[in-house]
C-alpha cells in the first residue's frame, strides 16, 4: 500500500483535505485539487491548474497551467455515477489540456505512461489510451475512442466516437478519424485514407527491416492488390509468415466492428 503525505495548504491553492498527495509533490499557485484524488510521487503541476474528484495521477507526471483533470463527462447520459480518469507515470499533460473521467460504459477514462499531450487537446470520457502515445495541439477525441500503444496524432485531428487506432500508427495533421486505422500504418488525406506503412517510427522503435517489409507484404494485400477485406485476410493468412505483427493486423480486423479506413485506390 503507497504511503501518502498530505500538502499543507497553501495562501493561493486550494488543496482539499483527503487528497493523497505523495512525497515530492510540486504543486504551484491558483491550483484546486478536490478530495477524492490521487497524485503520485515526483508529479509537478503547474499554476491554474483545476483537479477534479476521480482523478488518480501517476508519478513523476507534469501538468501544465490551466488543465482541467476529471472534470464530469460532457454526455447528457452521465448521472452523477463515481468514475475516474487516470493517468499514468511519467505522462506530460501541457497547457489547457481536458480530460474527462469515465461514465458507466468502462466506468474510467484513461492516458497511459510516457505520453505526451500537447496543448488543447481533450481527451473525452472512456477513452483508453496505451502508452508512449503522443498527441499533437488540438488532438481532439471524442468519447470511447481507444489507442493502443506508441500512436503519434498530429495537430487539429479529430477522432470520433467509439474508433480505433492501431499501435505504431501514425495520423497526419488535420485529419478527421471516422473509421478504425489499423496498426502499423501512417493515415492522411481527406476522407481519411492508408498512405503506407509507418517505416520511419517502426525503426526507431527498434522494429527489424524483415518485419517491416512483412508489414508492407501485409497491407499491399489489404489496400493496394484490389482485394475486398475478407480475399485480403484469407491470402495474408496463407501466405505471409507467421508474426506476431501479422497476428496484431488480423485480429484488429477481426475486432473492428466499425469498418476500416480506406486504401488509396478506393
């Protein structure tokens, strides 16, 4: 069980008296916390910031001025229900991000570790996001949205309701997500579309030139042979190596109920 410290209060914050606020805290002027929260060890958070009931932060997190954390959900449907939003350690949250907790579909909204969220980007409720993910200025994504680990979302994207995007994926500025993005892929255009395979961020990430070119193999099927999906999978499943990268693409197809983004012939 964590060991909390409590703050004292200082003349211009506001810091209600049950928040468990651990060791080395920072916590600068004309910030509000409210009773039901967490924050982690090592966390800064900046002046003007307003925490919210609900709110469970991570360690070492850095909160920049003006953020709003937990605040209810903007869902007519929410009834008062007790949620949280949680963020994981070591995520940057800058200036004027929202984040909005969970109502009773997943009951939490959540940010994972090593993320960054750039300035006014808001983060609906029940939306998961994994970890190493980085959002752009003015990412906006609307409620139950998920993102799997290390997408990168450049600025002024919207992504709407209830979509998917794959880990490793990659979505160009300005882009408006209404379908699903698989993994491993970069999306642009308008409607959004698959524009190749995300090489750059794969090898930085340590990804081996074999397994990116089996990456490609894959979705050449999918968006470039002028297959339908299901011919795609049933030659992906017979003729490309077994992966685990080849397993992550058919089971996100699988799964995505919403359809997927088109290709660039379609």
């Amino acid at each position: 069980m964590a060991k909390f410290y409590k703050m004292e209060r200082y003349p211009q914050t506001s810091i209600h008296p049950d928040a468990k606020i651990a060791e080395n805290v920072t916590i600068d002027a004309f910030t509000t916390i409210h009773g039901e929260v967490e924050i982690g060890e090592g966390t800064w958070i900046g002046s003007n910031v307003t925490i919210f009931d609900g709110a469970r932060i991570g360690k070492n997190c850095k909160i920049f001025p003006g953020a709003v954390i937990s605040a209810i959900p903007q869902d007519l449907k929410f009834n008062g229900e007790k949620t949280t939003a949680e963020i994981g350690d070591n995520t940057i949250i800058r200036e004027c991000v929202t984040i909005n907790r969970g109502t009773v579909d997943k009951m939490t909204t959540k940010v994972g570790t090593d993320c960054l969220l750039m300035a006014y980007v808001h983060i609906g409720h029940d939306c998961i996001v994994g970890n190493h993910c980085i959002l752009a200025n003015c990412v906006n994504l609307a409620g139950h949205v998920e993102l799997e680990d290390f997408v990168v979302i450049e600025g002024v994207a919207g992504v709407q309701q209830f979509v998917k995007i794959g880990q490793h994926s990659f979505i160009g500025s300005g882009s408006n997500v209404r379908k699903n993005v698989p993994p491993f892929i970069k999306a642009a255009r308008e409607p959004l579309s698959y524009v190749g395979v995300n090489s750059i961020g794969l090898r930085r990430r340590g990804f081996a030139t074999e397994a990116i070119l089996q990456i490609e193999d894959i979705y050449r099927s999918i968006y470039v042979r002028g297959l339908n999906l299901s011919n795609a999978v049933r030659v992906i499943e017979q003729e490309a190596p077994q992966s685990k990268e080849k397993e992550s693409i058919l089971n996100f197809i699988s799964e995505s109920t919403k359809g997927m983004i088109r290709g660039p012939l379609n």
